[in-house]
C-alpha cells in the first residue's frame, strides 16, 4: 500500500495522469519524484517532526511534494491556493511551518508573502514552483538530487485546516506515526472496502487536491497502486470528457457539480460514453433530494455518499438502494457510533433533532485552541465528540442533516435550519444557488433572509423576490421562508462547495 511498492512491480502503469494534457507519470517516475523532493527538503533544512506548507494548485508536483514528506517524516499542511498574504500568515504561525511551497499560479500571493516574510518569524524557506522572482525554484532544487530513498526515511504526518465558513480556520494535527513510510494506510482501507478502490481502479479528481477529501482519495488510490485521473479544474463538459477519454471507473465530487452537470444541454450529456463509471461518490455539502434522484436516473445506482470530517471521529455512508429507501439521508456509521442529544447533551429519541454526536472514533483534538476542542466534546458523555452539525435518526439508525448548529435561526423562539430552505430554493428552475440565514428583527429576535444567485440576472429584482417567497410558502411553513430576498452575481463557495455564509451574514450583523 505505498507507490514504492507498485513501482517495482508495475514500474511503467500510470500513477498520474493530467486529464487534459494527457501529461502521465508513471509509478517508476513518481518514485524517483518523490526521492528526489525528500532529497530536496532535507536541503532546505527540513528535518524530522518538521511542518512543510505547500499552497498548489492541482499538477503533478503535488503529489511529488506529498510523498517526499511522506517518507521524510514530515507534517505536511495543505493550504487553499486561493489564499492571501495575511491568511497564508497565520496558518504558518499556527502550524509552526519551517517552510512554504507556493505554486506560481499564485505568483503574486508569493511575492506579497516573501516581501513581508517577517510577518511569519519561524519561516525559515519560501520557495516556488515554477518562476517567481528570485525564489528558489522546486523543479530545479529536486534536479540536482539523487532518485534513491533518503537515509533517514520515516513516515510522515499532516495537519488539515478548516475552511474557515464559520470563523478562523483551525488546524487538526494527524501525528505521524512511526517507521518506515511503506506501511498500512488508514485512508486507503477505508475507501477501498467501502467503494470497491483497488490496483485496477482509474479514479479521476476534478477538485483541488489541497482539500482534505480529494487529497485523501488520489493518494489512496496510488497507495492502492492504481491511476489517479486529475483535472486541473471542474468544468462540466471537460469532466464527462476525461471520464470518456480515460476510461474512468470511480470519481468524487460534491453537489454543487452535480447541479452544474444537470445543466448541460442533453445533447452534451449524452454525447459521451460513461459506460466505464463503476462508482460515483459524493460528499462535503448536503445535496437536494431532486438533484441526487436525477443522478441517480441518469447513472444509474452507482451512487455513494458519505458524510465526515477533517475531525476524523466519524463516517457515514450510504449506497443508492439504501438512499432510494431513505431519501434525505447520508446513511450509517461505519466508522464510530451516532448519538443525537440536547443542548445539555443527552440522548434524544428516535427521531428528535438535535447536535450529532460520535463516540468510538478518533479523539478531536483542535491546534492550539483548547477552548474549541472541548466544546467539540458531550457535557454529558465527555468521549462524544461533534464536529457542529444537527440532525436526527430515523428508526433504523439512517442520519439525516439538518445544519450546522452555528447557521440555526432562532424566530420568535422557533428553531429555523436554513439547509431546508436552501435545499428546496436550490430546485427552482430560475435558481442557480441559494443562501439562507438569519437577519435582526426587532419583535423576532431573527428572521429568514435569502441571498439568491439567479441563472439569468436580469431576473434580479423585486418581483423575482415575490414570486420565490410565494414559491417558498407553498411549499414550507410560512416560519421557515425567507420575508426578503437580495440577489448576487455569484455567492461564495469554498470549491468543496461549502457555502461561506459568514461573508454574507457579516453585512447584516456587522459585529459578527
């Protein structure tokens, strides 16, 4: 379960492969890769237990920088390349980063970083990808090298950043464990028992890999010894393409593609054969029950969802049959056991909403932030653990989301969940996304607001925001609908498709 392994025995078969450039290294090169990158941080001075911080969009020095701190011991920290300067800043500070990798896609954000490299005191490299400036390049760092192991290898860990939709991002440290890097790998058994990933699987990722779950797939289908498909950015079309054009037999993606797929013209989509698709998988964000059974209808049962986290104390999972039967629903546990409870932190009954809780996973441990980590832990039952989403079970133990606790609406009392609203705007066929949160009333303590992006902006407008609470009302309690409606050119979304609420609430609540 380690690229090593496959690159003795299947030396030429494809470990990567850029879905539109067709660029493709083979198991045999991305093991000389990786050497040759250990090689290179132990270089730059990057020892043992050290934190590395790489910002990259998705190409194959990726995966070059993933395994070379993989076998070099290092704790790898995976930021969003759409970050700036100052938030770039202060998740090397939190992690304690000894150097940055940044891709020249974000040349700018490198240079603004290297000029006020003084903001980050314990950086010790800033060093590029590509030409920027005069930083130091990777790719000529890595050519001077040797292709043979380090002599000190020994396995890495990684630390995962939130995304920051409800506040500062905070960082999970997953300690490395000890010994040779080429041993079991935890995620790779998961979604290989789960969904059927193995040596022969050809997985295509069109998100960016710097996210915890696309990060986590690609590499354990190499760990599997198969092809990792990537694509350097989702575009609906170009998706259905490489699936076509690499015979692609599993992908994951997240609802808001799933949306964006359906819209295609049905000669497009029907214009590629998918005949190879074994296994689609879904996750991140909740998906409107029309638009999973469109999928569904149109792939057929081939469908898997899963809810987790970065936390890592829990997944739920769930098949298209068992969705079929119970639509709504992100499944069951498979990893920990599912509790629903009060704000006091008791059991509910069956049915009840409420905080979900995991006990029998992984302990949630927040970086440098104490405060946090124990309000992710039961008042009741201290080893349940939450990462802040509410729902309930039904009789047979199936989840179903609700929303975060931090998005609920409090109205004259009633408890508000804006997924709901969300998930039924999200249908409407002038509708291309939806937010939904609170807003101050003065007799209410809080009323429903919806910031809608329309599929054709000249819709935008008051009537447009009659008709969608009308809508709304014939379809919910006049409780849950939004009373006003504004209108976006585009709403916020990090590319997992979560929803940065917190940006559009703070007009409205300017002290949040």
């Amino acid at each position: 379960m380690h690229p090593r392994v496959h690159a003795q025995t299947a030396r030429d078969k494809p470990a990567l492969v850029m879905a539109c450039s067709g660029e493709t290294i083979t198991f045999g090169q991305l093991e000389q890769r990786a050497n040759r990158g250990a090689h290179a941080l132990r270089a730059l001075g990057l020892n043992t237990g050290d934190a590395l911080a790489i910002a990259c969009d998705n190409r194959p020095e990726f995966f070059d920088l993933y395994w070379a701190a993989q076998r070099a011991g290092l704790i790898l920290v995976l930021l969003s390349a759409r970050l700036k300067r100052d938030e770039i800043a202060y998740i090397v500070n939190d992690s304690g980063a000894r150097a940055i990798v940044i891709s020249s896609a974000m040349a700018d954000t490198a240079r603004d970083t290297a000029a006020h490299r003084d903001m980050m005191p314990a950086l010790g490299q800033i060093v590029a990808i590509g030409s920027v400036d005069e930083l130091p390049d990777w790719s000529r760092l890595c050519a001077s090298q040797p292709d043979t192991p380090i002599a000190d290898e020994t396995v890495g860990g990684r630390m995962v950043y939130s995304s920051g939709t409800t506040g500062r991002p905070k960082g999970l440290l997953f300690a490395s464990a000890t010994g040779s890097p080429i041993q079991p790998n935890g995620a790779a058994l998961l979604f290989g028992k789960l969904y059927g990933l193995d040596a022969d699987t050809v997985y295509l990722s069109p998100a960016p890999l710097y996210h915890s779950a696309p990060m986590g797939m690609t590499t354990s289908v190499q760990a599997l010894g198969g092809t990792a498909v990537v694509l350097a950015k989702f575009d609906p079309e170009e998706f259905l393409r490489a699936i076509e054009r690499w015979k692609v037999t599993a992908v994951m993606v997240v609802p808001t593609m799933f949306i964006r797929l359906l819209a295609l013209p049905d000669d497009v989509r029907t214009r590629y054969d998918l005949s190879s698709l074994r296994t689609v998988i879904h996750a991140a964000a909740p998906c409107p029950i029309p638009v999973k059974q469109a999928m569904i209808a149109w792939l057929g049962p081939i469908i898997q969802e899963f809810y987790a986290g970065s936390e890592g104390n829990g997944h739920v999972t769930i098949n298209s049959a068992e969705w079929i039967a119970h639509p709504g629903s992100v499944g069951r546990a498979v990893v920990g056991t599912v509790h629903i409870c009060d704000d006091d932190g008791n059991e509910l009954p069956v049915g009840d909403t409420g905080m979900i809780y995991f006990s029998g996973g992984k302990p949630v441990n927040y970086h440098n932030d104490p405060v946090k980590t124990a309000s992710a832990y039961n008042p009741a039952h201290p080893d349940w653990s939450t990462m802040g989403d509410v729902g309930r079970l039904d009789g047979e133990g199936y989840l179903y989301l609700s929303d975060r606790k931090d998005f609920m609406i409090i109205s004259g009392g009633v408890n508000v969940y804006p997924q709901e609203v969300e998930n039924l705007l999200a249908t409407h066929p002038d509708v291309a996304d939806a937010a939904v949160f609170g807003v101050p009333n003065p007799d209410f303590g809080e009323e429903v607001k919806a910031v809608i992006q329309p599929k054709h902006w000249d819709q935008a407008g008051d009537d447009f925001a009659k008709a969608l609470i009308a809508w709304c009302k014939e379809r919910l309690a006049d409780i849950k609908c939004p009373r006003s409606i504004d209108f976006e050119g585009e709403l916020p979304r990090a590319e997992t498709g979560k929803l940065y609420k917190k940006e559009l609430k703070a007009r409205y609540w300017p002290a949040v």
